[in-house]
C-alpha cells in the first residue's frame, strides 16, 4: 500500500495551538469578575440608578387591552371591548403582548386587563402595566416599532 491511498484517521487532539489564547481567556473571565464586584459594591451601598429615563409630564394616554391569539396574531381593544385593530400579522405589538402576557401569568395577574400607552412630553414612548408594574420603553425599539403604537394612540 503506498502512503497516498492509506486512509487518514481524524486525531483525537487538535495539533494547532489553541484557538483562543489563554491570556484572552483570562482578559475575559477578568472583566466578568470585574463586572460582578461593581455591580455587588452598588448594590451592597446603595447607590442610585442612573440608567433610567428621566421624569416627564405626560402628554397623551390610551388604555387598551392586547389579546393574543396565536404566536403572531393579536387583537387590540379599548377598554369598553370595542376592536380597534385585528392584527393577524401584529409584528411587534405582537411582542409586546407576549411579555405582558408573560410577566402576568408569573404573577398571577388578570390576563384581561388593559395596559396603558404613554406619551411623554420629553418624547418616550411607553407601554406600562399596572397589574405587574412592568413597562417597556417603546422608543427604544426603533422608529418603525415606535409608530405601531403611536397609530393606537391616535385611535
């Protein structure tokens, strides 16, 4: 048999180097580490949050109720039960109701009740959720997804 035909057999063990050098591993496993001692050290003394958008009067409210109906189908009510909108394809509306609808079945809140659309004077955009106290800032998920809900307002 010449050395050409014989079949070549995968290594157990790789012969490169490594891939990822070790000084990188550590770099990061440092910044890890590092993270977790700034963020025990804030919390341990209280230091306040800075990341929050800042308080604002409100410019406009709407209370509607978001009812899912499969995975991207979502129907918005007022809170009277009128249809504002049927959604078959409701995009990020549709998001925005799957994390309501999950944040109330953690706590055991009324599926069915309504979620308040906020307008700020300072331009946030917001759905809040008084069964939960969870919200989502609207703005920050860009133009397009920030519009959806501004046509609701307008509704």
């Amino acid at each position: 048999m010449d050395s050409q035909a014989q079949t070549r057999r995968p290594a157990l063990r790789s012969q490169q180097k490594e891939m990822i050098p070790a000084v990188l591993l550590r770099a990061m496993f440092g910044i890890a580490l590092a993270s977790l001692v700034m963020v025990s050290y804030a919390v341990y003394t209280g230091r306040e949050k800075v990341g929050q958008p800042e308080a604002s009067a409100v410019v406009r409210e709407k209370w509607i109720v978001l009812e899912g109906k499969d995975a991207k189908h979502v129907v918005v009510r007022d809170t009277n039960g009128n249809v504002l909108v049927d959604l078959p394809e409701g995009g990020f509306i549709t998001v925005i109701q799957s994390g309501v609808h999950t944040e109330r079945r953690k706590k055991g809140a009324d599926q069915t009740k309504p979620v308040r659309i906020v307008e700020y004077a300072n331009g946030r955009l917001a759905a809040e959720d008084p069964e939960t106290g969870w919200s989502v800032e609207l703005y920050a998920f860009g133009a397009d997804n920030k519009a959806a809900f501004q046509k609701l307002l307008d509704m």
